[in-house]
C-alpha cells in the first residue's frame, strides 16, 4: 500500500465518521445532515464529496494514482453535486408515485401507507413488511429504468466535457457539445455493461435497500453507493478499451 493510498484511507475514515452516530455528532446529524430543511445543500454536498471518492478510486484503479491533470477532480465533484440534486428529487418523485400507481391502477390496498411508515422495521412492525419490500423493489426497479440510464449518460458526456477540456474548472462554464460527445460514447460498452449489467445486477438490489430505510438516510446511503458507481464506471472504460 502506498503512502497516497493510507491517506485516502484516512480522510474517507474521517468522513465517514461524520455519517455515523457519535454522541457528538448527533446535534450537528438531526440539525443539518440528516435535516429534510436542508435537502437542496446536502444533497449537493453528499454527492459532491462521496461520489467524487468514487470517481478517485476509479482513477486509481485505471491508473494508480488518486489524481491527474486532465481528470478534474472538482470540476466532476460539482458536476456530482448537482447530479446528487437530480437524484433526491428522483427519490422523492418514485417514492411518491410508484405506491400510488401500484394501489390505484394495480389494486394493491395498504402499499401507499407501507411505504409513509419510517423504514422497514416499522413496517414489519405494524404488519406491512411484504408492502414494504413490494414497494421499495417496485420504486428502484422503475427509478432505475426509467432515470438511472439517463443520468448515467449525462455522467459520461460531463466526464468526457471536463477530460476534453484538461480538467480546467473553466470547463463549468464551457457550453457542452452535445452532438459531438455523443458519437464518442462507447455504446457497446455503456449499454452491455453499465445499463444492461449493473443496473439489474447491481443498481435495483442495492435501491432496494435505499427505500427500506427512513426518508432522511436515503440521499445519504445512495452518496455512499455512488462511490461504487465510481468504480463500476471506471471497470467499464478499461472493458470499453480492451
């Protein structure tokens, strides 16, 4: 292990420390982190940090370092940020809607209030665990299929922005050229691999689990899977480069 790599280790220790309830921690979790007041700057900041550690350990493995000029590490954490917006009004769009659809047109009574319960815990509690689980599979699956593919090209086509741009800041502010990026995306690879692959195998099972947890843990827990989602994009440039 190297010397860069025990650092790596220790600010993401510190970070996630953050995340975890020390009695310290609990005032500063309930009034900020974890506060649904809070939602737009949070959500920005979960994503913008931890997807961004994704993004680095991608590097690292395709490389063997954390960094590099023309990667533009802050330029992809705000661009993270911003995804992490999308992703917390998705959440809160199919948890809403999915158990709606499933009750009105599907016919199937209580899911609507399984998934207003805290977590699954409350809901096993109170009878409604299969509901539960019904509607937290049912909304991944959906957000997943229907969301999911088009953030994961809109990832690809700001990566591919910001590297043709040298990893400059600047590059935020540079119109992005749609029509000439596009072609440039390996599709073999983005639909074999990242949509085809992960998303069933990998994206709706881990979602799941994100719907089975209190509303305010949610935009967390999936920050923290973004940092896989690092990682599986980073395998998928090395397959696409095969």
């Amino acid at each position: 292990m190297r010397r860069s790599d025990l650092i790596f280790v220790f600010v993401f220790a510190i970070i996630l420390c953050v995340f975890l309830p020390f009695p310290f921690l609990v005032e500063f979790q309930k009034n900020f982190l974890y506060n649904e007041g809070y939602w737009l700057l949070t959500s920005f900041l979960k994503f913008a940090v931890l997807a961004s550690f994704g993004e680095a350990i991608g590097l690292r493995i395709k490389t063997g370092k954390y960094t590099a000029p023309s990667f533009g590490l802050i330029p992809r954490a705000v661009v993270w940020g911003f995804l992490g917006i999308t992703i917390k009004l998705a959440f809160v769009l199919f948890a809403a809607g999915v158990p709606a659809f499933l009750e009105k047109s599907c016919g199937i009574k209580g899911i609507v209030d399984a998934m207003k319960m805290k977590d699954i815990f409350e809901a096993m509690d109170k009878g409604a665990g299969g509901l539960r689980l019904l509607a937290a599979f049912s909304i991944s699956a959906l957000m997943n299929i229907i969301y999911a593919p088009v953030m994961m090209t809109f990832h690809k086509i700001t990566d591919t922005h910001i590297s043709d741009h040298k990893g400059k800041f600047s590059s935020l502010f540079s119109p992005i050229k749609f029509s000439k990026i596009f072609p440039r995306i390996d599709w073999f690879v983005q639909w074999d691999f990242v949509f085809k692959r992960t998303i069933p195998l990998f994206w709706i099972p881990a979602q799941t689990i994100t719907f089975l947890l209190a509303n305010e843990y949610r935009v967390a827990f999936a920050a923290f899977l973004s940092i896989a989602l690092g990682i599986l994009l980073s395998l998928a440039a090395m397959k696409g480069k095969k």
